[in-house]
C-alpha cells in the first residue's frame, strides 16, 4: 500500500480550543468523530485529521490515503476554519504546502459535440484523460467566459481554493463521466439539454464547437455501487452514470433498471454481461420515477441488494425518507442522490447536498 500523505498547520486563531469543537461537531455529520479533552479525531474514508489546541494556537495534522482525498480533506478543513474562526492565520508544513495549482484540475479541449438523442448532447474532450479512468464517476465541468483566455482556480499558501472572479468567473456545473477511452485519449460527457432561460451547462453543450476550451476537476464522489442484485433508478441526468453502472456489472449479477425521460426519442440502449430488467418511463405518458421505485419488492435484508437513485430533489427526498423510515433498508446499501432541483442552480444544489 503507498505511503499516506501527511501534513500539517499551525492555525493562529483567538480561541483555538473552541475553534477545534466547532470542526468537531460540525465534522460529526460525516465522519466519525472523537474527542479527548478540547482535541479531537475526524475519520472518514478520505483520512484522518487530528486537532490540537494550544496557547493561540490549534495544530492541525491530516493523513490521506491519496491525493485526491488530501485535496478533499484539506480543503474542506479549511474553509470551515475560515468560517468558524475571525481572521485565522494558516502555515502548512508536509506534502502540497506550496500555494500553486489545483492537483485534481485538468485543462481539456473539445474534440466533439453530437446528438445522442433529441435532449442529451454528447460533449467528447482530450486531454490527459487518463486522471479520469479511477476514482469516481463524477466530475466539475469549469466553462470559462467566452471570448476570454481561460483562468482557472488555483490553490493559495493557506490552502483555500481560489476562484477567478469578475469577468474572469468560471461558472462549474457537475456531470458524470460517461465513457473514458484511453486509445482515443479522449472522454465523453452526456448532458442533457433541458428547459429554461438560464442554464449555462445545457445551453454549453447544445453550442460549444471543437477547439473550445474547458476545465475538469475531479475525478470524485459516486463510485460504482457494489453487489450482484441492484435497483438502479434515475431520471435523463443518471442516465450516463446508469449506463456506466450497468456497463461494469459481471456475469451473474441482476440489476432493475427504472429510468424516466421525457419521451420514446429519449431511450438509448445499455450495454451489460449481467441480467438487466429495463422499464422505460415516458413523461408525456404520465409514467414517474417516483411511483414505479415505490412499486418495487425490495427485500430490506439481501446482503447483496443495493439500491442506487439520481434524480430530481424532491423525489430524491422523498424516496429516500420511504427507503429508510418504511422499508428499513440498510443504508450502507443504498445511494440516494438529487442530481437537480427544480428552480435551483446545479452551484446552489452541489452546495446544498
Ligand atoms: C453527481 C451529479 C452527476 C450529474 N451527472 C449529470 C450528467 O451526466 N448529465 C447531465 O445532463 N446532468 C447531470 N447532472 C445534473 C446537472 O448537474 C444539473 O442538471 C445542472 O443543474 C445542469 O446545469 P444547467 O447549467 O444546465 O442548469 P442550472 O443553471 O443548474 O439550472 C437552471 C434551471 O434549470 C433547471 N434544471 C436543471 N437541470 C435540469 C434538468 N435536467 N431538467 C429540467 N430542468 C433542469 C433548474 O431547476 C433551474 O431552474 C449531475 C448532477 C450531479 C450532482
């Protein structure tokens, strides 16, 4: 196994016992936490951090398994000190102290851009496509203003992330990788073209031509679910990490599939060695999401079941309070995801989740 990757701050705060608490119970609602004194532990899958207060000060020392989850670790340990704490003051010591760019931020350029069906654009990029082959399904797509020289988010000496601002701004939306060919060195984004005035991700991929250029961050969250009898179910926006599931399912491994579009034009075929039951649900035909996941049997104690659902906020919600409150289904074998809102901005939604 490679060596973590460690590193450590000195945060000059005014009160750094009650800063070290505030990380504490706020980290509580993802990882687990542990206390000894006004010092704290933080596990999660990403790593480990340790939080120690002394006079003016609170060290901070994190171990992360991979890059990835360093730059996850630290810069979320970061931006909460800025948030729970007046004018703090950072020094970090150990692997990625330098301020510079952002290690999991590809620059890509279109290669191309075609219809896949009538609302979902295939956007295809290369670049070094292979940072995306592992590590999650999902990504950030960065659009730089048009007519303007990219800028990208860079990472400063404390460890925020620091965004191009003004006529600079990027505006970031987040997509599923859909397909990475490593031949080709290039990958595949599917994005769905949808209603409204202002929808910068959409809009994005029904005009971009070959030549324009993005940026990438990730790859990251949403990995493949695991077991051998799965429900997956999702709207237009999971059918790419639908169709990406199922791709990746063995021999002998059965999935229900529940997918809701807007019409027949929008079906597209899955490819899978394991045995699917495809249901295709037609808006234009009354056919919900929501509705046909509540008509499943779902066994709430097979060790190899595993319910995976995207979609919309409020089914996404409200599926995910019946799975749990009236089914009783385990969680660590479920994924519930609002991959939208209705009315929200997908930066308000990632926000919000
Ligand atoms: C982990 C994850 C993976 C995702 N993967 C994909 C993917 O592979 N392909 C994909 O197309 N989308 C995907 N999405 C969803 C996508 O990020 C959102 O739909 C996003 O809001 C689209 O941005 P936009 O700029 O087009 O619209 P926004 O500016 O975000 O929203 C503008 C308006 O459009 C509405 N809106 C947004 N999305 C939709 C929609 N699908 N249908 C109808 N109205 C909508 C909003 O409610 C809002 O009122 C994913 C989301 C997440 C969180």
């Amino acid at each position: 196994m490679a060596e973590p990757l460690v590193a450590e701050a000195r945060i000059v705060v005014a009160d750094p016992a009650a800063l070290a608490g505030r990380l504490c119970d706020h980290f509580a609602e993802h990882a687990s936490v542990s206390r000894d004194g006004a010092s704290g532990r933080i596990d999660s899958v990403y790593g480990r951090a340790d939080l120690m207060p002394a006079d003016g000060v609170l060290r901070l020392r994190i171990e992360c398994p991979s890059e990835q989850a360093f730059f996850l670790v630290r810069t979320s340990l970061v931006e909460h000190v800025f948030e729970f704490a007046a004018e703090p003051r950072i020094t970090w010591t150990g692997h990625g102290a330098e301020a510079g760019t952002v290690p999991y931020f590809r620059e890509m350029t279109v290669v191309a851009a075609t219809a896949v069906t009538p609302r979902m654009r295939r956007v295809t990029l290369a670049g070094d496509v292979g940072h995306f082959a592992g590590g999650g399904l999902h990504v950030r797509l960065l659009m730089p203003p048009a007519g303007r020289p990219a800028r990208w988010p860079v990472l400063s000496a404390e460890g925020r992330l620091t965004w191009p601002a003004g006529d600079d701004a990027v505006v970031a939306r987040v997509y599923t990788v859909r397909r990475v060919d490593l031949a080709r060195g290039t990958l595949d984004l599917d994005i769905v073209i949808h209603d409204g005035t202002d929808t910068p991700g959409s809009t994005w991929a029904r005009q971009v031509q070959p030549g324009a250029v993005v940026g990438l961050m990730g790859p990251g969250g949403g990995d493949l679910p695991p077991g051998r009898r799965l429900l997956l179910a999702g709207d237009e926006t999971a059918l790419p990490a639908i169709a990406r599931i199922v791709e990746a399912l063995p021999a002998g491994a059965q999935a229900t599939v529940l997918i809701e579009v807007a019409d027949a034009a929008e079906e597209q075929p899955l490819h899978s060695a394991a045995e699917l039951d495809v249901r295709w649900l037609h808006r234009d035909a009354g056919d919900r999401l929501e509705a046909a996941v509540r008509g499943q049997v779902l066994p709430p104690d097979d060790p190899e079941g595993f319910v995976w659902i995207a979609c919309e906020h409020a089914p996404a919600r409200s599926l995910r309070n019946w799975l749990r409150r009236e089914i009783g289904f385990a969680r660590e074998r479920q994924t519930v995801a609002a991959y939208w809102r209705r009315g929200a901005s997908g930066d308000q939604v990632a926000e919000a989740e």
